[in-house]
C-alpha cells in the first residue's frame, strides 16, 4: 500500500489554526488533570511536557474533533527516541484495540451475513465445536460484540525481530469457553477468528478489504492493517517504549490478529473515522448500518464499539493498548465532538486520560471530568502494618512509607511510586488513576492481603512476610 509521504515539521506542530484554537490548546498543553480529585482541596493542573517525561512517554498525536471537524490537530515528542526524529500528524502509530472499530465497520460494509454460523464460512481451520456451541453456533454478530464465548489471555504479540506467527497458528489456541449469545467477554482472540471469517468468505487479505470498504471512501490515506509495519514504512513509524523508557525490542511487536489489534494510523485518520460516524447524513454509511454498530448488544457494547459514558450525551469509543503504544478514540454521538490520541509509551494510558480530562475541561463535556473523593486524615500508627509487596493478579504492588505519606508503585500506576490517599484508617485511592485499596487486618492487626480495585475487585497476598508486622 502506498502512503502519503510525511510531513516534515518540529517536536510540536500544528494544522492550521486560528487565535481561538492556539489559545485553547495551550490551555489544555497546561491543564491537564489528575483522574482523581480530592474533594475540597485545590485542583492540581500539570504540563503536557513534564508529564510526558514524567511518564516516559516519547511522543504523543492528538486529533480535535468540533462541530463535526477536525478542529485542530498537533503532534508532540519524539518518534525515535534514540534519533530524536519528530513525531508530525502523518507518523504512524500502533492504534491497538481502536482496529476493532474499523475492523467492525468493514464487516458491516461488507454487507456480511451477521447471524451465520462461521464454521459455514471457514476453510481450512473451523471454530472448535463442543456443549456450547451446540445449540447457538458461534456467528459474526457474537464475535463483533465480544458474545462469542472465545477464551482470551489477552494479545501480547512477538516482537518484530521474532519470527511471527500466521493467523492459522493464532487460532489454534481458539476455544469456546461459554454459550454464545449468553455473556459478553471481551476477546482480541475472537477477532482473529472473525480476521479469518473475512479472508475465507470474500478471498481477500484483510487490509485490502477494509482499504476497499473504509480507508478509501473516507480518505485515510495514512492507514493499513498490518501484522507488522512494511519495511519501506518504517521511517514513518513512531517506535514503541516501554513503562521505563526502554525501547521495544525491533520497535514493535507483531500481530496476527490484524483486526483485533495491527491497525497502522494517525490521529487524524481516525478522527475522518469517527466523523463519518457521526454524521447521519454522511453517504459512508445508511441509518440502518450507522444503528447496528452503536447500539449496544452486552455491557454496553456495540458491534466494535465501547458505548459506556456518563455524560448526557451518547458517546462511541475504544482504547487500545499494544506493547509501546497506548490510543484512544472518543467521539460524542450527536454534538460532533470529539478526540483521539495516540502515543508510543507504555505508560500512555495515563497521560491519555489526563489529556483527556483537559480536553474535555476545555469543551465543556461531562466526561473525563475527575471524580471526586473524600479524604480522611491519616492514622499513620497504622502505616508500617500495610508497607511491603503483594501480589496482585500478574504483577506486584509495592507499599512504602515516607514519613507521614503511604506510598505505591506498580505497573498500573507509572514508572513512580504516588500517594495513597486515606479515605478510612485501611481504606485508601490515588490521585493518578481511578482505583481503591483496602488492606485486611488479621485478628492480631497483621496484614496479609488486601483488595485493589482497578475495574474490578482484585484480591492480593503479601509476598514479603515479616515477624515485625
């Protein structure tokens, strides 16, 4: 596929913009927002630029949509951190999990039976059938909502210096784990059988086919669906960084599963994305199609689609998060707003929903506003029972004491430790990320586990056991 050749520019460039846009991007540049606000205290506002370095986050692209338009676009950092070449509005980005939306509108596009049993449309490989499958097949429609019932771990991909495996392989890996129709779980894995669906009912490669049916019409001319990036396309990519700053070994990884996760884009190609889908008039899609993507099937999922929000007005999103590169895209239903951002570090999930939050701020939406919580002060007799290492899921939390502050570190929150917040004497939140902790005393006051809340309750054991606590 032949790109738009890039745009050459500094650390910091913009389309074109008027006073009123330059005055408001550089309020958000200066405003952005802690997810979490302590109730009462005064807002602590932070710098784009220090938080990227803080965060160990090289570059960052952002694409505004208003009034139905790309209001503004900018590009920020590095996309070789070793080179120091700029990221511009035309570097490549892995958009991650934001491939599932595109993947989704292509379907629909192509006018593909949703309610078929797959293993009617598959070749060579079938969907592994057995007790769940028997009464209700697995179809398009269940793969595209995540009610498929296909087990996930979740996508790590190879690196790009690995051999990578091909999708036949991926999917070997593919069982059906629950009845589909019945629940929603969402899965990259389900993607790929769908990837698979796609190339054995039309007999075409899977970025041709969604280059047929979205990249054309709608003109996003700098995107490709790729299990890894063409060489020739490499001068144009943004390299992946690690939590610490460390670069991804060969710059990224690779992805069989193109439609869950190999989307290659720019902010401002899926900012045309998200218009399209916002507009009910627009020729890309009829009412009927525009319907069936955003109306939710299970837990306020669409067909690719994140319909969740709790604002007034109807939002479509989706993140994604790949080895070295966290995205986001966000676009309101009827008002025409909207943004999306991408970013080549590990820790951009973080710095996306402080962006987010200033962003939102500066348009006036009820989303990504902080929540607010309440803070009790602290019973620091209390503080040296909690300080050690849990583990927790498939990482370790770590809990340090600096003088009258509790402190914790760990993958979800950033290369550096932050303050937990008492909200009760065992009951605490940080101001970095919208997540709790409860530590459980023992009947002799030890602590051995406790609760960490990021989405869902997450049970953790202690790890480092001492007869001092």
């Amino acid at each position: 596929m032949r790109l738009q050749p890039a745009l050459i520019g500094l650390c910091a460039v913009a389309l074109t913009l008027n006073a009123s846009a330059d005055e408001r991007i550089t309020r958000i540049e200066n405003g952005l927002r802690e997810p979490v606000a302590v109730r009462g205290a005064p807002a602590r506002t932070m710098r784009l630029s220090d938080r990227m370095r803080d965060l160990h986050v090289p570059g960052v692209s952002i694409a505004v949509i208003d009034h139905g338009r790309i209001a503004w676009t900018r590009a920020y950092g590095v996309a070789d951190a070793e080179t120091g070449r700029p990221v511009t509005p035309a570097t490549l980005f892995q958009a991650a999990s934001i491939s599932k939306p595109v993947a989704a509108v292509a379907v629909v596009k192509s006018r593909i039976d949703l309610d078929a049993d797959v293993n009617t449309r598959l070749r060579a490989w079938h969907v592994p059938e057995n007790a769940f499958t028997a009464q209700h097949p697995v179809t398009v429609r269940a793969l595209l909502s995540h009610t498929a019932g296909v087990s996930d771990g979740g996508l790590a991909g190879y690196p790009a210096t690995a051999a990578c495996p091909t999708l036949p392989q991926e999917l070997e890996k593919a069982a059906i784990t629950s009845e589909p129709g019945s629940r929603y779980a969402y899965s990259s894995l389900g993607y790929g059988v769908l990837q698979q669906v796609l190339a054995d009912t039309t007999g075409r490669s899977f970025d041709a086919l969604a280059r047929a049916t979205v990249f054309a019409p709608l003109g996003m001319r700098d995107s490709l669906f790729a299990a890894t990036l063409p060489a020739a396309l490499a001068p144009r990519a943004a390299k992946g960084y690690a939590m610490d700053g460390a670069p991804i070994s060969g710059g990224w990884h690779c992805y069989p599963e193109q439609a869950a996760a190999g989307l290659w884009t720019t902010a401002v190609d899926l900012a045309r994305f998200a218009i399209a889908l916002q507009q009910r008039s627009h020729a890309f899609l009829t009412r009927q199609q525009r319907d069936l993507l955003l109306t939710p099937v299970r837990n306020d999922y669409g067909l690719g689609f994140e319909l969740d929000h709790v604002g007034k007005e109807p939002a479509f999103h989706h993140s994604g998060s790949n080895a070295g590169y966290k995205a986001q895209l966000w676009a309101y239903t009827r008002t025409g707003q909207g943004a999306v951002i991408l970013t080549n570090g590990d820790n951009g999930s973080t710095l996306i929903a402080e962006l987010m939050a200033a962003i939102g701020a500066e348009y006036g939406w009820d989303d990504w506003r902080p929540i607010e919580r309440a803070a009790v002060p602290a019973n620091t007799a209390l503080f040296d029972h909690y300080t050690g290492s849990y583990a927790v899921s498939n990482v370790v939390l770590r809990v340090e004491r600096r003088g009258d502050r509790l402190m914790l570190a760990g993958p979800p929150l950033g290369p550096e430790p932050v303050e937990l917040i008492p909200a009760g004497d065992a009951d605490f939140f940080v101001r970095e990320k919208d997540v709790t902790l409860h530590f459980d005393a023992n009947a002799d006051g030890k602590v051995d586990t406790l609760t960490f809340v990021d989405g869902r309750p997450r049970p953790g054991r202690r790890i480092d056991p001492t007869v001092s606590r």
